[in-house]
C-alpha cells in the first residue's frame, strides 16, 4: 500500500530532524488540477488538464496560442464535483480529501463521477503520525 510508505518517510524524516507538519488540512477540491489554473504541457506541446489523465485539451503553437482545443474534455474534468458521487458525499473523509483523484477515476472507470477511495487511508496515516508525534 502506498500510503504505508508515506508513514515511514514521515518517520525517517522526523528521526533525522525535519520539521514534519502532517495535520489533516481541508481539501475542497483533490489537488490543483481540479483548479482552471493548473495544467501538464508534455515536449510535443500537447496541452492537458493532468497527465494522469490523458484528456488532452489542446495543443501549443510555437507562438504559445492554444488551439485544436477540446472543450469537453475542459468543462467536463471541471466540473466534477464529488457531492453527486453519492459514496462521495456520504463519506466523513470528504472535506479532508476533496473527492479523490479524477485523473485515475476516469482510468479506472471511464468516468469522472466515481470515488478515489484511496485517499481516506492516506489521511488516517496522517492522523496516526501526527498522534503518535504530536
């Protein structure tokens, strides 16, 4: 399980004097690609709104100017929004994981408006370090 290991670099780095900061935070959305200021330009100028993805929104000039632009694919990842996913919205670790990442719903699924449940264990991890290290 990955979150496991986060749990021993916490460790780790606390042992060797790092400042580890691990309280639960509010997330209202997953991560900063749910945001419409946050996207992955791969070398051929392909532009995407993550590269878990793969949903490519457009492509880069070599002026800079976006074109060939999927508009679907844009308003479609923004407008995900876990309280219509009803295991989303009745689950008490929302507020603290934001719906989970939508770049490997749509890969798992094919769709945006399923959960990423990963994200619960990661943060009861977080609760246990800071437990045990607070």
């Amino acid at each position: 399980k990955d979150y496991k290991r986060f749990s021993i670099l916490w460790r780790l780095a606390k042992r060797k004097g790092f400042k580890v900061v691990n309280t639960p935070l509010l997330k209202f959305v997953y991560c900063e690609y749910c945001t419409n200021r946050s996207f992955d330009i791969d070398p051929e100028g392909n532009v995407y709104k993550c590269l878990s993805s793969f949903a490519k929104l457009g492509r880069l000039k070599p002026n800079g100017e976006l074109h060939s632009i999927n508009y679907d694919n844009y308003y479609n990842w923004m407008a995900r929004n876990p309280l219509f996913i009803e295991q989303c919205r009745t689950c008490k670790f929302l507020p603290a994981c934001g719906g989970g990442c939508a770049g490997v719903v749509r890969d798992i699924y094919g769709t945006l408006y399923e959960s990423d449940c990963r994200e619960k264990y990661f943060i009861m991890e977080r609760i246990k370090f800071y437990r045990r290290h607070r």
